[in-house]
C-alpha cells in the first residue's frame, strides 16, 4: 500500500499553511513528539519522499508550511507507533513493516479529527488525491471496510479501543531532537 507520490488530484492538499503550525504541534506533543517549522524553500530533514513532504527524525516531525497536512500526520504516526525509547533511532524511513504502514493509515485520519477545520474525510480525500492505493479504491473505503487486521495492529498497542475510537495518549514526555 506504498503511496505513488505523483501529487496529481483535482483539488489541492490541505497544507498547514492553511491550519497553522498551532494545532499539529499542540497535538504531537500529546504524543511526546515535536514539530519543527522548516523555513519556506529550504529541504525538510528527514523527509523520504522530499519536495514538501514532512520529515522525521528521531522524536521531531519536520515541515513546511507547503507541507500536507495528512503528510505531516503520516510521518508523525510512525512516531507514535514506537514505543518513545525507540524513536531515538528512526531517521527518515521509519519502518518496512507492512503492518505499521497499513495501521499508521488508519491513525493519520483519526488524529485529522483532532484538528480543528480537518477531520478524517478530509485526510482521507487529500491521501487519495496524494495517490495512496486501497484495493477497494479509495482510503475511505480501506478505513470503513478492508483494514480489520491494521485496526487490531493499533488496538494491541493501545492507541484504539474495541469501538475504533482514538485513546488518548498516555503521558510521554518528549525525548531530545537528534
């Protein structure tokens, strides 16, 4: 469920240009996790894709304000997949986990609900528009319907009751930036 990256969509990405750095960086720090502005134009460390696609590296998520917002979500979410002692370690790819990539999916959309003017509808129509591929054709219809097995992924790791509702993060203090 690799993203093609071609960026192609009929309406633009949601950016935090839009929403402001206020929301995501109050949200990731519930997480543990920092968010650092990348000044306009200039590359954001740590990001795998490159082009304003955010970046990770250790326990800070990095972007622009060109930056998708579900691209910073994306990126945060392998972060708080990791129990916080191994965050130290991830630098731009955070994984090869087929599992964590379908479960960090489903996570993105519910933490859009966490920002206000975002939601899950809108993450999931701008991960489409991104070009993520489902095989029942939409990120929509993967979260309601074809993502069993990444729901149990996130549930074991206690980031989703049994009801498919976000827990609220235990309290993680924020490690060192690398």
């Amino acid at each position: 469920m690799k993203p093609l990256g071609d960026g192609s969509t009929t309406d633009p990405m949601l950016t935090l240009a839009d929403i402001g750095f206020d929301a995501p960086t109050a949200l990731l720090a519930r997480y543990g996790l920092q968010l650092e502005r990348v000044a306009d134009g200039q590359p954001i460390p740590g990001s795998y894709w490159g082009d304003c696609e955010a970046g990770i590296i250790a326990g800070t998520v990095y972007a622009r304000r060109d930056t998708p917002v579900h691209s910073l979500l994306h990126e945060a979410c392998h972060l708080i997949v990791l129990p916080p002692e191994r965050r130290h370690a991830v630098h731009t790819d955070a994984t090869d986990s087929i599992e964590e990539e379908d479960a960090v999916c489903l996570l993105q959309a519910l933490l859009g609900d966490q920002l206000p003017g975002v939601g899950r509808a809108r993450i999931l129509a701008d991960m489409d528009g991104w070009g993520y591929t489902f095989r029942l054709g939409s990120a929509a219809a993967y979260f309601e319907h074809d993502a069993d097995e990444a729901w149990a992924w996130l549930a074991a790791r206690g980031l989703v009751d049994s009801a498919r509702n976000l827990l609220q993060p235990p309290q993680v203090p924020a490690l060192p930036s690398a």
